[in-house]
C-alpha cells in the first residue's frame, strides 16, 4: 500500500512539475514572440508598442497578414525607406508642407533592415528627429530584413469595412501640397467603379507595350485616364483591391513555379531578366501587374498640363537608378490648384499599354 501511495505522489509531483515547466515555456515563447513583434512608435512623441501588420522574414509561404489596430483616421501616409536619411527628410518636410484641411491623418516611417539585421542610424535618426505637423507620427523599424516585397505589401492591410485609404511613397519622392486633396477626390468618385485598383501620383510614366516605347502623351482635354500599369511613384492602393491582391498574393506565392509574365509589355521582359540574375525580389510590382491584367483592372493617373505630378521621384542611387540618373532635374511638381481640377469625368478615357486611346468618352 505505502508502495502505491509512493507511486501515486511521484505522478503527482512528476505531474505538477510538467506543468509548471509548461507553463514556462508558453509565458516564455509569448515574451519572445512579442519582443520580436514590438515595434519602435513615435507616436505624439510617445513610443508604444503595437503588433506587426505582416511578417516577411525569409519565407513568404508562411506569411499572414494581420489587421492593426489603428486609431481610425482618413488617410495613412506610408513612407517605406532602407538607408537614405537625406532623402527621407525630404520627403517628410514635403509631406509637412501638404494641405489636409483638418482631416485625421496618420503618417508611419518603415524601416527596413541589412540582410545582416542592421538599422541604418542615421536614417532612424532622421525619422526619429522629425515631427509631423498634422496628426499621429509612428516610426517602425522592421523585425529582419524584409526587402522592397515586406516594405510595399507587409505594411499596410485595412480592414473590411474601414473608410480610411493609405498613400505609400518610397523615399526618394517629395509630394505636391495638394496630393491629398487629389486623392481625396478620386477616392470619392472612382472607389466603387469596379475596375479601379488605385491611383498613381507620378506626373510622368512610360508606354510599357513592348511594341513601344518612350512616355504617355494623353490629350489634355482628359483630366484624368486609366492605365493597364500602376505607378509606383506614389500609389493610393483601392482598399478592396489591396485586401483581395494581398490575399491571393500569399496564396499564389507558395507555388516556386509560379511566374506573374503578362504578355506584350516591356515589365515582362525586365522580371526576365531580374530573374535571371536572381534578383526577381527587386520588382514586387510584377505580381500587382499580373493581377491587374488578370482581373482586367485599371490604374487612375492624374493628366495635368506639362506632367506635372502629385509626386516627383529624385531617382536616387538604389535598385532602380544609377548615380547617373540621380543627377538630372526632377520632373515638374504641382503647385497650384485649380478649380476646373475637381470636375472630374464620369467615365474616364482609357490608355493602352501602347499609349493609344482605347476608349474615349462620348
């Protein structure tokens, strides 16, 4: 009898102990999951912690989008940057400069990290110093190294009913004062065409068919067109679209075979080779290609006189430019605002890949 008592007490205590051991590790993988997920916020010049909106660390096929708990506002400004402080603090001051009518505005800095898990310090720096005039200011720092993929598509997923639109922006751009009224107003009157993925602030974009080449010219009559490409050059995402492009972005990503080739245009052809040199990573913007063409959906371009943007790009040394092209002018800014801006068509003209007239209002 004592024997069995004996047994009985040491399954207890074997039994206690394995919880108490269980119980540990839990509390213990939480705390380092959540020092993983806690973010660097500068928020009113108050640092918080908040969770991450995506996690794009080495393997996409286990990546999840998550909803942030935000305050609600009417429009975040992404602003994504790896290592360029002076352009950053460019694009901030230009961003302070900006007319937002006393709307709830957020703004978020993300910085990425090296491929050795580095932040660059003087461009943490640089978001750390500035304050943002106009509403909530968050600076972010990535958790690993996520890329040109994880700072465009893991920073930013609305929620299903959420009136808010966002604006991401690289960093070697500077924005019109007048970008968010332009966008305020298309947003109001294109969100629910079905075929409107977003809205591209860069004044000036190339023909992208492969039997073409040189920039769009599009009767200035049209004060606006929409365009089977988007533009990068400062993008305002459709929410609906965003949420439906991320989603099927994670899901067709886990597929190694899977290429985003559209037939007949010049970005094709440069994925190819980027593919090729193994640096397919550099031009996350072929997915959203591809599913635009798939989905048949268009891009809304602004079409004000002599090219000017809502946005200019200072092609900055970096994946895309060389140190050539950051030396020329950059392209004409707007700086006025007209009335005649406002009265915008019911039925847009669409552009083709070839810069032609496809359908032209009546």
């Amino acid at each position: 009898m004592n024997v069995v008592f004996c047994k009985i007490r040491r399954k207890r205590k074997f039994a206690v102990q394995s919880i108490c051991i269980s119980l540990f590790l839990c509390i213990f993988s939480i705390c380092v999951i959540k020092s993983l997920s806690w973010i660097s916020d500068k928020h009113n010049n108050q640092f918080e912690r908040i969770i991450r909106v995506s996690h794009f660390c080495e393997d996409f096929k286990d990546t999840q989008f998550e909803t942030v708990p935000y305050n609600i506002v009417n429009l975040r400004i992404i602003v994504i940057v790896y290592n360029r402080a002076t352009s950053l603090r460019r694009l901030l001051d230009s961003l302070n400069k900006a007319h937002y009518f006393g709307d709830k505005i957020a703004l978020h800095v993300w910085i990425d990290r090296s491929k050795n898990g580095t932040i660059d310090s003087n461009t943490y720096g640089a978001a750390s110093d500035f304050t943002f005039q106009h509403g909530q200011y968050y600076v972010h720092n990535q958790t690993c190294h996520v890329g040109i993929y994880g700072q465009w598509m893991g920073t930013w997923y609305p929620k299903s009913n959420s009136s808010e639109f966002a604006v991401i922006l690289e960093d070697d751009l500077t924005v019109s004062p007048y970008f968010y009224k332009w966008l305020k107003l298309v947003h109001m009157k294109y969100d629910n065409y079905s075929n409107v993925n977003g809205y591209s602030l860069q004044g000036i974009s190339i023909k992208h068919g492969a039997t073409q080449s040189g920039y769009l010219e599009v009767n200035e009559t049209h004060k606006i067109f929409l365009y089977p490409v988007l533009g990068t050059w400062g993008f305002s995402p459709n929410n609906r679209n965003w949420r439906a492009f991320s989603d099927w972005y994670l899901e067709v990503r886990r597929d190694p075979k899977f290429r985003p080739l559209v037939p007949g245009i010049h970005p094709s052809v440069w994925y190819k080779k980027q593919l090729a040199k193994g640096h397919q990573d550099h031009m996350w913007s072929m997915w959203f290609i591809y599913y635009a063409w798939m989905n048949r959906e268009l891009t809304v371009y602004s079409n004000f006189k002599g090219h000017k943007g809502l946005t200019v790009n200072w092609k900055e040394h970096g994946l895309h430019y060389s140190e050539n092209d950051s030396k020329r002018s950059p392209d004409p800014l707007l700086v006025d605002w007209k009335p005649e801006y406002e009265d915008l068509p019911e039925r847009p003209v669409i552009i083709d890949v070839n810069g032609r007239e496809r359908w032209r209002p009546e």
